[in-house]
C-alpha cells in the first residue's frame, strides 16, 4: 500500500516538473524573440559545455589548462547574456525553471537519495486525506489527552480505578505506536460502554500514525459494511471509487474498525467482517477494533470463528467508569 502510494504522488510530481519545464520554455520562446541574441548566446553556452566534456575525454592530461580556457569562456557569454536580458529589462531569474521544491527539483528526493521533506509532507497529506479524520485530530490527540478527566475513585468491581486503567492503557497504545513497524502482531480491541473515550484513543493513535506517513483508515462499522456492499454489488457508477476504497480496507497501514456491533448483523456481514479481519491478519497489517459490546455480547453477536480470531489475535483493554461524554 505504502509502495503504491508513494508512486501516485511522484507521478503527480513528474507532472509538476513537466509544467514546470512547459512553462520555461514558453518564457524562453518569447525572449528569443524578443531579443534574438539570447538565443544565440545560450546556444554557444550549450556548445561550450559540450567542449568541456571532450576535454575531460580526449586530453585528460591538459585538462586543468582547457578546463580554465574553457571556464572562462563560458563567463564571458553569460556576462553577455546578463548585460542584454538587463539592457531589455528582463529580470536574470526569468528562464529559470521554476520548480515548487527548489531541493530537490520537484523529484521528491535529494542527492544524497533519501525522500526530500516535500515527498514526506505529500505522504502525510495524503495519508490523511484517506483516512477521514483530517478535521477531529485536530482536537483528538496524545496532545489533547486529558487523563485528569478520569476519576480516581474505585469503580464497581474493578481492581484499578478509572484513571489508573486510563494510564495502563495509555501506555500500551503508546506502545502500539511506537512499536508499530514491528513484526510483533500486535492488534487492538477496546470495548466498554459509549462515553469512555475508546473513539478518543483510536484517533490518538491514527494522528501518531499519520504524522509518521502511515496509511491509516478510520471507519464505523456501519460504513465499512457500505463500503463493502457497494464494492460487491454496484457495479456501475463510480466503481473505480468503491474499488479504491474497498482494497484500503484490506491494504491500509492500519484499520480502525469504530462502533463494531452498532451494523445491524447478518450471515452477509458477519462474512465479509471475518474476511477483512482475517487477510489483514494473515498479511500482517494491524487493525485496532472499538466496541460497546462486552466479550459475551460480542460473542452472542459473531461467529465462533470471528471471534476466536479477534480474542486470540488481539489485546483487549476495556475501558471503564462513569460516562465522560468527551469524545466526538
């Protein structure tokens, strides 16, 4: 996912370096014929580099002689050249070609061959333009995060209070986060009761993820399940879209699954929920689910299969303690 997203941006960038150099040579077009002698300038500089080429080839051992001569040549036709682009009032900058990334030309990579900040920047706004969150992470992140707001009374049965468990699991999502590129299989299931800040944690964690140009896809369950119906049985209209945003459920960095058990459940979705669930286990991509069911409501609800899968293959953290009505 991430290979193929880095080339639809660096094919976006080949095309901005072609306008680019479009439009440099329609400014070079209109001072040739404005002033005939640029022209004829910059064509004795074209061969003049030429020659310097042939020096370093056919007499290597007169090459600091030639080089000088050869130098010096070459200033001189671009003093010329800079007298009559002043003489007609032409700003020297103006054949330049006029890249939006002057570091790396518009390539997305410098010279040393890592990714220029320009490439890391479109990664991140594209990661978050396929995510759906860009608006709430603006309030919802680790930066935001508040565990003041959690109690530190004891509540019900529970051995730790509100905010001793609100830091327990602060920690390991903050570990998930870090340790993310790691081949550790580690997926995510918060489950409690609305109001806890489960939808809070997973848009902590996707801004963390997003930051670092991860691909991160934050759905309900109920639209994911549109998604998929859409891809399964609309085949005419706006395929390619539904296409596209069907295989970013199987392909993506990272998928949260929001609200699961809110769907109205069927043999149709409880299929399709195993089969994403599964192929992004099998092919190591992590998944974080939030629920309102407890572990028996979630089983009454899903097949033994499906939930084998999840209880099995991810580390369930339940949130708990009065409703906070925090999240949005």
């Amino acid at each position: 996912m991430y290979k193929k997203t880095v080339n639809e941006i660096l094919k976006e960038f080949e095309k901005k370096r072609d306008h680019a150099k479009f439009q440099q040579e329609q400014r070079q077009r209109e001072v040739y014929n404005k002033v005939p002698e640029i022209e004829r300038l910059d064509n004795e500089i074209s061969k003049t580099g030429i020659l310097l080429s042939r020096a370093i080839l056919n007499n290597p051992e007169n090459y600091n002689k030639k080089l000088n001569e050869i130098k010096d040549k070459m200033e001189q036709l671009r003093r010329k050249k800079a007298f009559l682009m002043t003489e007609n009032n032409i700003p020297l900058e103006y054949l330049d070609t006029n890249y939006d990334c002057n570091k790396c030309n518009d390539t997305g990579f410098l010279s040393n061959g890592r990714k220029c900040n320009c490439l890391k920047q479109a990664l991140i706004n594209r990661s978050y333009e396929m995510s759906n969150l860009s608006n709430v992470l603006k309030k919802e992140n680790f930066s935001t995060f508040n565990i003041n707001i959690f109690p530190t009374d004891k509540f019900e049965e529970e051995n730790l209070s509100p905010r001793e468990n609100m830091l327990n699991i602060l920690n390991i999502c903050e570990g998930f986060v870090i340790n993310f590129d790691e081949d550790n299989e580690e997926n995510l299931l918060f489950y409690g009761n609305t109001g806890l800040g489960k939808t809070f944690m997973c848009n902590c964690i996707a801004k963390s993820l997003l930051d670092k140009g991860k691909i991160v896809i934050y759905q309900t369950a109920f639209k994911m399940l549109e998604v998929i119906r859409n891809h399964r049985f609309n085949k005419g209209f706006n395929k390619v879209n539904n296409s596209q945003e069907y295989d970013m459920l199987f392909e993506s960095d990272l998928l949260i699954i929001d609200d699961l058990g809110t769907e109205n459940t069927t043999g149709f979705t409880n299929t399709e929920i195993f089969n994403i669930v599964n192929s992004r286990l099998i092919k190591g991509n992590k998944t974080i689910i939030s629920t309102n069911l407890s572990p028996k409501e979630f089983a009454d609800t899903y097949t033994d299969r499906t939930v084998s899968r999840i209880f099995n293959k991810f580390k369930p953290l339940k949130f708990y303690g009065p409703d906070l009505r925090w999240e949005t």
